[in-house]
C-alpha cells in the first residue's frame, strides 16, 4: 500500500511547537475531528488546530468495520446518511485519497417474525426517504449471498447502495487536505487542561504547551467526558468495548455486508480479501480497555460458521477491540452545552460516528463558519437530557453490531 | 533501487514505503504499520518487525531497543474459524474467555 504526496502532515513529528493562538481548536484527531477541520479549512476558516494525545487511527476511528449504511429507524438518521454516502462516494475525487469505498449493499438478516416487521417498518420510512431497499425472503437473501444456511432465516432487508471503506486512509485523506488548506495537525499531544476565560475564550493546555482558543471543540469520542470535565461539563456517555476480527484474505466473494439482528453479528469482506467482523457480548461492564479476549472469537466464531459453514475452515489472523461511545437515548450529543458558550460538543455516536463523520462534519463546519445551522444541532443538545422538552428526540434503535 | 527491497514479504512492503510514510509523519512503529500495511498479514510481524523497528529507530535517531513492538494481536498463529466455533468461551452467558490479551 502507498498512499499520499510529499506533504508533512502531522506537526509534532517536524518539531513544530504549538500556535499561540488560533480561532477553533478541535481536541480529537478522529475521523469526526478531521472531517470538521477539513470543512471549516475549506470553507475559509484555517487558524484551526487539531490535537490528539495519541497517532492518528488509534482510538475508535481506526478500530470500526467501516460500514456506511442508510438502514435507519428515524427519518433524519436515514436522511443525513444518504447525504454521507454521497460523499463516500465522491471522497477520492474530492481528497485525492483513495478508501477503497465499495456499495455492495447491506443485508440484514431476521430470525424471528417480530424482527421482520420491525425490518418492514424501517424499509417503509426508508424506502420514502428515496432509499432503493427492500424486503427479502430467506431464499431471496441467498440470492444475494449464495453461501448462506438458510436455517431459521423469517426474512431479510437489502439496500445495495449501502457500503464498505477502509477506515484509515479515510483519516489519512482529511488529515492531509486540511493540513494543505492551513489547519495544524498535533498528534501525540495530550490535552491536560482548559481555563475558561473570563471575557471569553479558552486557554487549552497540553502536555506540550498551552493555545489560546476563541472556541474549543470536543469530539474525543468514548474519552470526550475527560474532556468536557475540563470546563466543568459532565456527560451522560458510558465507553461500551467492542471487539472485532479479519480473516487471511479470500478471493472476492462477498457482495454485501451481511448483519443478524438477533446476535448483532456483522461482517464483511474488505477490499483486501479479509472477512472482517463483529457480534455483541450480552451484559457488557462500561470500559474503555481495549484488550482481546478468547470470549468474543468464540462467540464470533460460532455465529458465523453457523450462519456460512463454509467459512469454517478459513484463518482469523488478528482480532483487537475499540470502545462504543454510548448516549442515553442512541442519538448524539452536539452544540454547546448550558453555561459555556464558544465550548462544542461532537460525541455520543454509539459506534456509528464513522459513517456519520462526513455529513456531521460538514453540517459543523457550516454553522461554526457563520452558515445554516442544521437542525440536528437544536435536537441533539446536551439538555434535551434534563428539564423541559427531556425525551422528545425520536430514539434511534437500530444501533447493531 | 528502494523500491524494490522488500521488508514486509506477506504484504508487499518496501523500503521506500516505510521512508515514504515516516516522511510525511507518520513516523510511530503504529502509524507505520497502518500507513504501510507491514506486519498484517499472515506472519502478523513476526518477520518483518525487528527490521522494521531498526529503520523507525534509525530515522528518529534513537536506540533501536527503545522502539517497542506494535500491539501483538491475537491469536498467535492464523486459526481456523470452527475450533473457535467449538470452543466452550463461544456461550456468551458463560464467564470463561474473559481474559485479555
């Protein structure tokens, strides 16, 4: 693999020291970080600096499956990720980065009569969302992947134009556009503290010195809670380990991602050949440990050779585990929260922020650029969680894997 | 020339891949395995690695001993899929398995 030009990226690693100053720092070097940087860069706010306390791809961004799907229970999630898959589809154009963006659709699976009616009711709002999904029966799902047991299979829903990509190089390619547009990559720079100023604006500490800031976003996903605990801002958000694993590479077979509601199964087969995938573990303790455990390949394992037998005899080269950063009600928490204006909030995306990342990034960048500010940002506030109008955010439970 | 000394032989590797990567800044044992892709193969870095170290350790100028190894993962050799499916850590109500790596 090779990727990228003659560009150096990242500051730390040329000595650079920190800015004294800038107009937005963004703490948090994950795709939702980046993604936000790279669209304020572009349109035309660069005194933008992005800290990471590790390298880039080291927390949840680069430890996801990298499914892009448009398979949603509430309209607007369905709406915002239609808009995202457009711009996976046009990420290599625009970035100059190739991610390896595959639409070979998703298929999810339903073993009971009861998941297939809640499929029929997320097809239906989706399908009047303008998706090209639709319902299968079990036969009809081994159409799509003819290696399929059919066994205990009610039904199924398929939306070819969801996808796959790479996590990294996604990374990697708003790293390097932002960073050409003037934004200032920090990695390894670890955020020790913030003072609140008194008339305004912020003054963010490192262990590398210390940026003035007139606005300071948090999107440090799981650990965005030790973040906002800095300026006294406390989050409903709980860190949910989730494991994954890849396979020695297959010649193509594959098309879609394939997803069993009952056990949260997922996998894929990526564009280097591996089968790459997950399944939840019932009664897992908040964590943010990122270790193995024999545990999850057996479960994995099982549900997956029961499901494509033939893939019994194939290798697992490597498994590792990334934290879910989950909210109360499955949505997001965005905007700034009561009390510290100029303080931003990107965190909560139970899992799901990596696909949500280019749409969210650039809705972010419009308001914080002086543009629309999108609906999501009144919705998806920090105090719909207490007080008056707690509870009237449509709950998002299609929240799998 | 560089282009054609080969330092991940399960990936495909160069040497001008890693000097390419380190270049940029991603210059850490970790970014080097993501922006290359050395070390994720089938030998997982059992071969590749100590070489690969040297040159990270090289190019920052320090001590080679002071580069540690990326994350192992596991498990410690390519396994198939069902003696995992039959292993009894497989019932997610069980407590066994739950040891990290």
């Amino acid at each position: 693999m090779a990727f990228g030009s003659d560009l150096v990226i990242d500051r730390t690693r040329s000595g650079e020291p920190l800015p004294e100053r800038a107009e937005l720092v963004i703490i948090g070097a994950g795709v939702m970080g980046l993604s936000i940087a790279y669209n304020t860069a572009k349109r035309g706010l660069t005194d933008v600096v992005v800290l990471d306390r590790g390298y880039l791809a080291e927390g949840a961004s680069g430890r996801n499956g990298g499914g892009v799907r448009q398979q949603w229970s509430t309209e607007l999630n369905v709406r915002l990720m239609a808009e995202s898959v457009e711009m996976c589809r046009r990420f290599a154009k625009e970035l100059e980065f190739n991610v390896w963006f595959r639409q070979g659709g998703y298929l999810f699976l339903a073993r009971s009569a009861a998941e297939v009616s809640r499929l029929e009711k997320n097809v239906e709002l989706q399908r009047r969302c303008g998706i090209p999904v639709r319902m299968l029966d079990a036969e009809g799902a081994r159409d799509i992947v003819p290696e399929l047991s059919l066994d205990g299979i009610a039904g199924a829903a398929y939306n070819p134009s969801d996808g796959i990509l790479f996590p990294w190089p996604f990374l990697w390619g708003y790293a390097q556009q932002a960073t050409k547009l003037g934004v200032k990559l920090h990695t390894f720079t670890p955020c020790v503290g913030i003072d609140v100023e008194p008339g305004g604006g912020f003054v963010v500490h490192t262990e590398r010195g210390s940026v003035r800031a007139a606005r300071v976003l948090d999107a440090c996903g799981a650990w965005s809670g030790e973040v906002s605990c800095m300026v006294g801002v406390e989050l409903p958000t709980w860190p949910i380990r989730h494991e994954i694993c890849s396979s020695e590479p297959l010649k193509p077979f594959l098309r879609p991602m394939v997803s069993e509601l009952s056990s949260g199964l997922y996998f894929s087969q990526s564009m280097r050949g591996e089968i790459v995938g997950g399944v939840s573990l019932p009664n897992e303790a908040p964590t943010l440990s990122m270790g193995s455990r024999l545990k999850f390949l057996a479960h994995y394992s099982r549900r997956l050779v029961s499901l494509i037998p033939r893939l019994g005899n194939v290798k697992v080269l490597r498994q590792w585990a990334g934290p879910y950063d989950m909210s109360p009600d499955g949505n997001p928490i965005l905007g700034e929260p009561p009390g510290v204006p100029g303080f931003f909030l990107c965190c909560g995306f139970v899992g799901h922020g990596f696909m949500m990342a280019p749409v969210v990034g650039k809705l972010y960048a419009e308001w914080l650029t002086g543009g629309d500010k999108h609906e999501i940002f009144g919705l998806h506030t920090l105090d719909r969680f207490h007080g008056a109008g707690a509870g009237d955010v449509a709950k998002e439970d299609f929240n799998i894997g | 020339m560089k282009g054609k000394i080969i330092v991940c032989r399960c990936e495909d590797v160069t040497l001008h891949d890693v000097e390419h990567s380190i270049e940029l800044g991603y210059a850490d044992i970790e970014e080097v395995k993501r922006f290359t892709g050395f070390g994720t193969g089938p030998c997982q870095g059992k071969e590749c690695m100590a070489l690969i170290a040297r040159i990270v350790a090289e190019r920052a100028g320090v001590e080679a001993a002071s580069v540690p190894a990326f994350t192992s993962r596991p498990p410690i050799a390519p396994t198939p899929l069902r003696l995992f499916a039959r292993d009894p850590a497989g019932d997610p109500d069980d407590g066994a398995g739950s040891e990290e790596r």
